[in-house]
C-alpha cells in the first residue's frame, strides 16, 4: 500500500524552513525520476526523498539528544560537527514521528549524507537525488553528474563522493571517514574512466 504522500508533506512542511522544504521537494521529484529510470517503487523513493532531511533544522543540542536515547552510536566527528546527525537523527524522527516503518526508506535516510559501502538502489537514488536536485547550483560539473545519474548510478555514487572528498580536502573542512570508505567501495566502478575524473577538473 502506497504511504500517504500528501498528508507527510503537510506535517513536514511545518517542521522546516521555507529553503529546506523547497530543497525537500526538489529531493522528492527527482528520487521518483531515478525510481523511474531503475524501475524503483516510485512512492517508497518519493518518501524517502521527503523525509531525508526531516531533523535538519532541529537544533544541534536536541539531535544529540534524539540519537542518544534511541542508541544511535554517534562518531567522534559527529559530535563534533552535529549537523551530520541530521541523517542518523532523521531516521529515528521519521519512524517515531511519520510512522514510516519500512526498513528501506529509514536506511536511506540514514545514509544519505555520506553514504555507504554496498548501498541499496534507494540509497543510492537518495543520496544522488540529495546532490542533483533542480535547485542545486554550488558543485562542480553538476551538468556531467546529472547525466550520469540516469546512466549508471554506481558510476554517479562514486562521482558524487570523489566531487564531495576533493570539495572538502580543498576547504580543509572536517571529513567524515564513512565519506571516505564509501568512496573506496565506489571508484571501483570508475577506474576505467579514471582520466574523465582528473581531466573533468574540479572547480573550487
Ligand atoms: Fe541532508
Ligand atoms: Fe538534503
């Protein structure tokens, strides 16, 4: 049976920011775009797109509290940097809050800003719908990363996560290491085009 996608957006819709939800939207239209380019239950893929985001805007505090209760492991560089929270926290708001209870769409959500080694399709059309979305402008060779979206997802998994890696070692910003094994689990399916990779240059 399909999950309600009408009245989530309704309660969700109060929960964000007026930029975040636009965000959100953009993640949804785009997670059922893949769904229909890899033949995914489109409303599973719209919800998880929906919800990815949902512990965004609560406060940092009060996402440590959320994972802390509900035993969700919190890393070292994620008390350090609590945004990163929002995925694992987001995952306990939307099966505690918006009764999502199906074990897919949570798992996306949890995953969704670093990735995985050995991500599911519906991980792997979040986490790429969360970097394509209509209204993203900042990353690098954004045209060349959508098309691969639609052509060969692993491929565009390991695009997203070299682009990502290279963005933050240039910032000299904290890197999560999941960031980094899941890009080892990727390039893999890269290697062959690995000159595409250092002649598509990455614009800082
Ligand atoms: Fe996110
Ligand atoms: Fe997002």
């Amino acid at each position: 049976m399909n999950i309600d996608i009408k009245a989530l957006r309704k309660k969700l819709k109060k929960e964000l920011d007026k930029d975040r939800y636009e965000h959100t939207k953009g993640v949804m239209y785009t997670s059922a775009c893949l769904a229909m380019a890899y033949q995914y239950d489109i409303n599973k893929a719209m919800v998880a797109g929906l919800l990815h985001d949902c512990a965004k805007c609560i406060p940092n505090d009060e996402k440590i509290k959320i994972c802390k209760k509900n035993n969700v492991e919190i890393t070292k560089i994620e008390m350090e940097n609590p945004f990163l929270l929002h995925s694992k926290a987001g995952a306990v708001v939307a099966r505690k809050k918006y009764d999502i209870t199906d074990e897919e769409i949570l798992h996306a959500i949890k995953v969704h800003t670093t990735g995985v080694p050995n991500m599911s399709l519906l991980d792997k059309i979040v986490f790429v719908a969360d970097y394509i979305e209509p209204k993203r402008d900042k990353a690098p060779r954004l045209e060349f990363i959508r098309k691969m979206a639609f052509k060969d997802i692993n491929k565009c998994v390991a695009y997203i996560s070299y682009d990502t890696l290279h963005f933050l070692k240039s910032k000299k910003g904290s890197i999560d290491p999941t960031s980094e094994v899941t890009y080892d689990y990727y390039k893999e399916y890269i290697k062959d085009d690995m000159e595409v990779v250092t002649e598509e240059k990455v614009e800082d």
